[in-house]
C-alpha cells in the first residue's frame, strides 16, 4: 500500500507518542494475528508465517459502529452500513472524493476513568457516528499511533446490502494537535478494559452530550481528505 502526504520520521512521531500510552491489557488484533502465527510451531527454529484477510471481515455482524485499528502500522477505521443508514453505497465513493470526512477525537476524565469519545461524520446528512475508546485497547492504541506517524487514515466503508467495499486513504490535518490534547487531557487516570468498567464512564460520557454532534469543536477535528485508494486486503507476516 502506498501512503500518500508527509510523513513524519518514526523517531519523532511514533516512540514519543507511545511513551505516553498506557499498559495494554487488551491485546491489539497485531498482537493476536503474531499470536495465532505462533501457535505449533517451534521457539528455537527460524520460520515465517503469512496470514492474508479483507479488513471487512473483522466487523463481522458489526453494523453502524465505527471500529479503530492500526493492524501492522496501517490506522484504519472499517465501517459497515446497515440498510437503516443508507440503502446502499451508490454515489457514497464520489461523495467522500469531492468532500472527505471528519474525525473527532477528544479525551474525558470520567471520575478515575478516562475515555476517548471518537466521532466520524461522513459527508452525508445524518451519516455520524460516535464512539468510546478507550486506550487500554491495543487497537485503539495503534490507531492513534499510526495516525500521527504517518499523518494519513484509511477508511473502508461496507454496507450489509452491497458487496463491493470502498477504501480509501485520507490524508489526517490536524492529527498532531488532536491527539496531543487528547493525551494532555486523560493524563494521569485509569482506563477502563472491561465491558463492567465501561458502562459508568460510557453512560457518563453519553448524558455530557446527548447528540452525537454536541460538544464538536474545530480543535477537535481530524480533517480526512481523500489522497488515493487504500488496499482492502491486509497481509500479516509473523517471523520467528
């Protein structure tokens, strides 16, 4: 896959940022593919495993839920569209070309929890989205890792009625600043990992902002611009 726009060197980028994270308790897909690679095979013999999926097959029966994750360095947000969304993809592809999206990413401090409220509002009425992150979850994790690395997200669309994804790459305005201030504004608080943990924080989160677009300011925004096609199937290779 090719990555369109300025990238930021991987010393000034991605080691900071990750010193800034804390303690994975929830291993990202990465760690669970390496994982899955491991199995059966030797520890004191040289080998190399190579696992080949569609990014779309890691919804599954996810529908109108936005799901974030940095698989071998690529962030991505995969989405699939239910039919109570959109009746299909027609004209969606030409729609985000011409106007792109917007990612909102802010950081809460929910009594000794901290979320993440991530929001992607598509360039279509009513077509947002809103979710807790939270960034015990190496997922979650490697998204924003990979954002501010390489300044660039993919975004692969699907929709329950429609057989052909679409996928593009985005260049991220603004991801730095963004992500900055969602780091400066949970430092120092827990981070939920379980569903029980969750709930309270969720709920807490949800009644500050009863709409999904309350609370959407400027400095909060990742301006996602369309710069080419992104690779809908991701090649994972485990070496020993």
């Amino acid at each position: 896959m090719a990555w369109f726009g300025r990238k930021r060197s991987a010393s000034a980028a991605g080691s900071d940022l990750g010193a800034r994270m804390p303690p994975v308790t929830e291993p990202s897909k990465t760690e669970q593919y390496a994982e899955s690679g491991r199995l059966d095979r030797p520890a004191d013999e040289h080998w190399s495993h190579t696992q080949v999926f569609s990014y779309i097959e890691l919804l599954r029966d996810r529908y109108d839920a936005p799901l974030y994750v940095g698989v071998s360095g690529r962030p991505a947000i995969l989405l699939c569209l239910s039919g109570r969304m959109r009746a299909d993809l027609d004209g969606l592809d030409d729609l985000i070309r011409r106007k792109g999206a917007d990612l909102f990413l802010q950081g809460h401090r929910l009594g000794r929890y901290a979320m993440v409220r991530a929001v992607l509002e598509l360039p279509e009425h009513e077509l947002i989205f809103e979710t807790p992150l939270t960034l015990a979850h190496g997922d979650v994790q490697e998204f924003l890792t990979g954002a501010y690395r390489e300044e660039a997200i993919e975004l692969h669309l699907a929709h329950v009625r429609d057989a052909r994804p679409l996928a593009f790459t985005c260049r991220a305005a603004g991801v730095h600043q963004v992500v900055d201030a969602v780091l400066d504004a949970v430092h120092g608080l827990d981070h939920p990992t379980t569903h029980a943990e969750q709930a309270a924080p969720t709920a807490e989160m949800e009644a500050r902002f009863p709409r999904i677009s309350d609370g959407l300011t400027g400095r909060t925004r990742i301006r996602l611009t369309v710069t080419g096609p992104a690779d809908g199937v991701m090649t994972v290779l485990t070496r020993h």
